[in-house]
C-alpha cells in the first residue's frame, strides 16, 4: 500500500489500492449542489442483502504505460450499414452468422423462452455489430406440426389463421423486448418446402433414409393418428412417474418419450383412450452418419465457444450410440414428404424446423447460399435452451453434413440450463410464469427486463426469477452502483465546470493514469468473456466497470479539490473528465445488454449522434471543450413491498 494520503503523490511502480466500492452518502451527495431543482439520482443506500465487492486498482507499469498509449489513440468509428442494403459475406472481415430456436407459433413466448434464445442471440448480435464484425441475425416462428394444428382445433379455426394471429402476437413482444433481428421470418413458407425436400432427397440419394413400421397411437373417437402433442400420460420414467407427460417428452424430467410408452396415454382432443397402431414411416440413420458427426463434434467443440452444458448433452448422445431417427409424421400441416407412398405425410418437426434456418435466410436474401454454403468464410453461432440441443448438435448437422451438400454447420453453440419461476418451471402449454405480454403490463421498463434476465442468464446451472431479487438487482446494482456512479460525473461537470470537458489527453498522476490501465482490463475481461458467449459475465463486467469509476471519485475528491487551489481545481476537471469519458464507455458496453438506458446516456453526455466501435482499448472518446447535456436519473427506486404485489398479480397460472 501507498503511504500517502495525497493520490497525487502515490508511487506507480508499487501501487496496489484496495477500497470497498460502498459510497459514503455525504461525499456522494455532495456531488450535487442544494441550489439545483434539476431532478437527481437517487442516493446510494446501504442494502443488507449484498456485502460491498473488494475492488483493486493493480496493474503493472508495462501495462500503464500500453494503456496510455491507447488512451490517446484516435477511436474507431463502427460500420453503418446502407439502407436496404442485404448483409452478405465479406471477404475482408469476420463474418458471423447468428441464429436463436425458433419459438413455437402456437403460443406467447414466456421469460424462460426469451432468454433461452432470441434475447440472448441478440445481446451478442448487438456485440457483434459494436466490434464491426459483419453479422447476421435472423430467427422466426417455428409453424409446422402438431402443436399448430392442436391449438387450430382448441380456437376452432385453421393452422394457417393460427400462425398470423400468433405471428403478429410474437412480432410485436419482440420488439418491446428491443430484439433488433436482421430478419424475422416464419417456416410455412414455399421457400421452406424447396429446402426441406431439397435436402431430403440428397439424403434419400446417399441411402441414409429407409423405411419402417410404427407402431402409433390411433384415436378412434377423432379418427387420427394421435401426434407426440397430441397424447399425454404418466411419464414412464421410474424415477419421475409424471402423471402429465406429453407424447414426445416428459416436462418434468425431461426424457424423450415414444408416444406408445406413455403409460395410462390419453388423448388430448377426446380425452378417451387411443389404440395401437401401424403405420409406415421414414427414418434418418443416424448410425451411418455417427462416425461424421463424432468427428465434426470433436473438432467444432474444441475450436469453437460451446457451453458445457452444450458439450456434455452432445457428449452424451454420441456415447450412447446413436440411433435411428423417424423424420415423418401423420399430419396435414407441414412440408409435404415428396417420397411416392408418403406423400400424405409430413416432415416430423425436428427434421423440418432447423432448415428453417436456411428457408428464413432465403427469404431474406436470394444469396443466402453466400451464407450457408461457404463453411470456410462463415461462423455459425446458435442460441438455445438445453432441451432444444440434442437436435442442433445431432439431427440438424446429421441433415447437413450427410447431404454432402457444404453446408455451413454450428461452429460455437450456446446451449444453457432453465430459467426456473419462483422455484417452478415455466411451462407454455401449462401457463406457468411471466409471459411476454405480461411484462409489458407492468410499469417496469423493457431495459429492467433484459438486464435481469440477463444477470440470471442460466450459463452453468438452472436459474430462478424472483420478484424480489429483481427489485433488490434494480435497487442496488443500477440505482445504487451504475446510475449513482453516471449521474454523479455529469452532474457534478454541470455544477462546475460550466458542463465543459477538460483536456485529459495529458494524464501525470500516477492515479490517472492507473484509472485508465485498469479500465482497459476491465474492459479486455468483457471483450473476452463476451467474445465465448458467457454474456452474464460480459454484464458483470460492465457493473465491475462502474464500481470503479465509483471507487476512483472517491479517491479523488473532486468535490473538495474544486474549491482549492487552481492546481487542484485543474486536477478535479482532469479526473471528471476521466469519469465522463468511461460514462460514455459505459454507453458502448452497456449497448448490448440495456439499448434503450445506453441512447439515453448518450443523450445525456450530448454524444447521440457518435457512432464508435468498441475496441479493445479505453480511449479519450469525448473531445475537449465538448459540452455534455443535463444530467437525468436513470433508473427509479422499487419498494419492496411491489414484488409482492407482482407476484399476487402474476400469480403464473394462465390459460391460452
């Protein structure tokens, strides 16, 4: 530790500075004057539930002194893109590909399904595009199959009336989610069917599809053959017994099921018992194609970003040895199978769903070929949920690779755990937990959203919302921390230097100048956990960012020095300007995760029509003499007592 007291007078060569990041509350008021009737940032106020996080100012000269160097670089300036213009692949730039599970059509989406795929796809579509990497992100809803035509019969109309109804209903809550997509497309598209049959019959050519007998259930009440969705019945695990399991899988342990193993099945139309019987089918030889896909899995698992999560499903399946796989069904709605003597059939959804893919891209562009067929230009990142994995890393890139038709297949999938609901799962079908258009019902922002769904992200194990941890994120992480430490540095520039940036392009205390290397490593530790998809982590990065931006006030004091000496006065405006310059950082991290808060900072710093690509260096973005504009709180305070009410309102039993 430093023996002086003066931060001006510490040693570099040995500085190691430890401080708790926790405000004393009359040096953080005094930030602000008593005169202004402008509004304020909440006071910071101590929160028993969290214990201040022990932050260290500790870099190495050579580090210094590379960080310095940087600092007074010209930033770089992100790629706009022309209007109307179609992204395609670049040959001078990395080009990133992105895709999220496309959400099932039959239903509103639910928090689990938000975070599981599309607003995590686009958090780091959003990063991508911040680092000038050429990208793609294109998602759409999933409307072939059996839980389209089941909810059709439930609202007694047609599967087609089903998917715009709810088309229009998933557009309008993702863009109240701020889900920026390329493109949003949908599967029942003649594009759709082109692909999927094209697909087919390369497989069908190379003998990886063969014929066989199912054995189904058939109701005779509704004359059909009774669907995966169709059916439900005790789960026929010994150790879960669910007395609620659908046809194709158990929601609450999660086992893929044969219809016909259901135990006690009933038919979900009816509700009377369905019989056994035959039917011819197609089946995909997953055998066959095991030895590709074992070899692809190995390389793209060590080469590309895959959660563990990810890794060890996959992992698991190709242990097990894989096995034959039905790809048809007994439905009407769907891509027709264009085999003769199957052609009354469809493709079973996880054949047909994952080409929509390609089909969605297709309607986007009619180069979309320049995406999916250049594997050596192109990285493939995926979003999913854990259920939804087995079908990106086998099926999916079975269908490709065995087409041999050089396709772009997944180089880094993000598979991640369940986001739990005040200790329950969320469950469409069952209607538990917050929906989409629920959250748009309450007074809390979008931004407030993303950001806890996103500080809960389930990266390494199953997560839970809580109504009150939410409250307790909002009140202490962005009230008490982020927007405490933003609305003090342009607050206090306002009050004292006329809202003029000083010049900090010439940076002497050994302070400052390890402000700025320890902001560049902060920075570095964000670029590299986003860059593996850990965007959880990429978000406590940027809280750690405005710890010590918090912290590093603290230590200067401006709001004393300011009332000095000139040199003090001078040293006040140097390290407001360091604050105000990681306040705008702070809008570019931010971006990602918090878009609408990330303009509003902007705004605030008088920077809104700025355009810089976040690099892997902390440089003087504001330029001096710049004028910022007025301050404004970022964030409102939530009492307590409002989750409870939340949760009694939301009591996460709904019927669609």
């Amino acid at each position: 530790m430093a023996t002086s007291n003066n931060p001006n007078d510490l040693n570099l060569q040995n500085l190691k500075i430890e401080e708790s990041t926790s405000v004393k509350m009359e040096e953080a008021s005094s930030v602000t004057t008593e005169k202004t009737a402008k509004p304020k940032q909440e006071k910071a106020e101590a929160v028993a539930e969290t214990l201040p996080e022990k932050l260290h100012f500790d870099r190495t000269p050579e580090e210094v002194e590379k960080a310095l160097n940087e600092w007074v670089k010209k930033p770089l300036l992100a790629n706009e893109k022309k209007p109307d213009e179609k992204i395609l692949p670049k040959s001078d730039a990395r080009n990133i590909l992105i895709t999220s599970a496309l959400p099932y059509v039959n239903n509103v989406p639910h928090l689990g399904n938000l975070i599981g795929a599309l607003l995590s796809a686009d958090v780091f579509a959003r990063y991508c595009r911040l680092r000038n990497y050429n990208t793609l992100y294109i998602c759409g809803t999933d409307e072939y199959g059996t839980a389209t035509e089941t909810k059709a019969l439930e609202e007694k109309c047609t599967p087609r009336q089903i998917c715009d109804k709810y088309y229009d209903i998933h557009t309008k809550i993702y863009k109240w989610f701020q889900l920026d997509f390329d493109y949003f497309g949908r599967t029942s598209t003649q594009k759709q069917t082109e692909i999927c049959q094209d697909i087919f019959w390369k497989l069908h050519k190379r003998d990886l599809v063969f014929k066989d007998i199912v054995e189904q259930l058939y109701c005779d009440t509704c004359q059909r053959f009774l669907a995966d969705q169709y059916v439900a019945g005790t789960c026929p695990n010994p150790a879960c017994k669910y007395n609620d399991a659908r046809g194709d899988q158990c929601d609450k342990c999660g086992k893929l099921i044969n219809t016909i193993e259901l135990i006690e099945p009933k038919c979900r139309i009816c509700r009377n018992t369905p019989q056994i019987k035959k039917s011819d089918h197609l089946f995909l030889d997953l055998p066959k194609l095991q030895p590709d896909i074992r070899s692809w899995f190995d390389k793209s698992s060590k080469t590309g970003h895959w959660t563990n999560t990810a890794s060890s499903i996959t992992e698991a399946w190709l242990n097990e040895g894989l096995k034959p796989r039905c790809i048809t069904r007994d439905l009407k709605w769907g891509t027709q199978v264009p085999l003769e003597g199957y052609t009354d059939k469809v493709f079973y959804v996880w054949f047909d769903a994952p080409i929509g893919y390609l089909s969605i891209t297709a309607n986007y562009t009619d180069n979309w070929e320049q995406w999916w067929k250049q594997p050596d230009k192109v990285e493939l990142f995926q979003f999913m949920a854990k259920d939804n994995v087995p079908f990106h890393a086998v099926i999916f890139p079975s269908c490709l690779l065995g087409s041999q038709d050089n396709f772009t297949v997944i180089n880094h999938l993000s598979g991640i755990d369940y986001l739990n609901y005040e200790g329950a799962k969320f469950s469409k079908s069952r209607g538990i937990g917050v929906f989409g258009d629920h959250a748009q019902d309450t007074e809390i922002p979008s931004d407030i959203w993303r950001f806890y769904l996103l500080y809960i992200r389930p990266e390494t194990t199953d997560s839970n919302f809580s109504w009150t941890d939410l409250m307790l994120k909002n009140n202490t992480e962005l009230v008490n921390n982020l927007g405490n430490f933003i609305n003090r540095a342009i607050t206090f520039c306002e009050e004292n230097f006329a809202g003029k940036i000083g010049n900090a392009t010439k940076l002497e205390t050994p302070l400052d100048q390890l402000f700025v290397a320890q902001i560049t490593n902060e920075l570095n530790a964000y670029l590299e956990v986003m860059e593996k998809t850990r965007l959880r982590d990429g978000l406590k990065c940027v809280l750690r960012m405005s710890r010590f931006g918090n912290q590093y006030l603290q230590m200067k004091e401006p709001w004393i020095k300011c009332k000095g000496s000139d040199a003090d006065r001078a040293d006040a405006e140097i390290s407001i300007a360091l604050a105000l310059n990681l306040v705008y950082l702070l809008s570019l991290v931010l971006q990602p995760f918090m878009p609408t808060t990330s303009n509003e900072i902007r705004e605030q710093l008088n920077m809104k029509e700025s355009n810089h690509a976040l690099e892997n260096a902390f440089h003087c973005y504001l330029p001096t003499g710049h004028t910022i504009g007025q301050a404004r709180p970022l964030f409102k305070r939530v009492k307590s007592d409002l989750a409870e009410q939340y949760r009694k309102r939301f009591g996460g039993q709904r019927r669609f």
